[in-house]
C-alpha cells in the first residue's frame, strides 16, 4: 500500500483547489484527491483510488495482526482490513471521545480503509503543490 497517500503543501482545500475552474477541470481526475487530516497534517489520496467514504463501521480486532491493522470491517459483505493511519504514521492515539473515520481505498484487487481524523473534500491539485510521502511511512 505504499505510495497511496500525498502530502499536501497547502492546508487550506480552498487555496489548493483553486488552480483552474470549469467543467474540463473539474474531470480532471489525474489532479483530484480526496483530502484527509491526521494529527493535523492535511493527506490525500487520488480520487480514482478511493472507493467510498462509509459512516462509522464496527471494527472486529484481529490477533497477532501488526499494531497498524486496526481490525477487519464488514461492508455489504465485503471484508476490509482497516488501516489505522496514526498507528501507521508513528503517531498518538485519537483521544478515546474522538472517533476515527473511515476511508475506503482500492489497492491492487484489495480494499482498505483509512482509518482518519477527519475527512475533507475532493480537491484539485497540481503536481507543484505534492510533498513526498512523509518519511514516517515506509515501503510496507
């Protein structure tokens, strides 16, 4: 699953998404990204990857599965393994009142969910704006 999520250079969705306007550019789906926060860091991932944004899910633990793997998720009968990205990412914990929210990803034949702070929108954004991957991800 490496290479999925962009860092963003803007953290305001409005100023990022307001490098072009019409109906041509908004189809443009090779610059669009679905915007997420965690831990206050604004991330993206294309929109073309992204399968669906649920409503909380129940999340069955799974033993022995790496610390990241918050568990498995049923959605309309399909199994998905929930990716809890602050875990991923080295990062603490979301207080206990805060709730994670999910975002669904293709990768390869497989779905996963993103398990996220807060989602944004989908914005436009040129290839200036992108950061590398944050070096706390590595190619697992």
């Amino acid at each position: 699953m490496s290479n999925v999520t962009a860092t963003l250079k803007s953290a305001d969705p409005a100023a990022a998404s307001s490098n072009g306007d019409g109906i041509a550019h908004q189809l443009d789906y090779e610059n669009q990204y679905v915007s997420f926060w965690v831990d206050g860091q604004l991330l993206g991932v294309p929109v073309n990857a992204v399968q669906e944004v649920p409503n909380p899910q129940s999340i069955a633990p799974t033993p022995k599965a790496r610390t990241e793997i918050a568990g498995l998720l049923n959605l309309r009968g399909q199994i998905v393994t929930a990716v809890n990205l602050r875990k991923r990412m080295g990062l603490p914990d979301l207080d206990e009142d805060q709730d994670s929210m999910n975002v669904v990803v293709r990768h390869e034949e497989e779905s996963y969910s993103l398990l996220v702070d807060e989602v944004g929108e989908v914005i436009n954004v040129s290839t200036e704006t992108l950061e590398p991957v944050p070096h706390t991800l590595d190619s697992h």
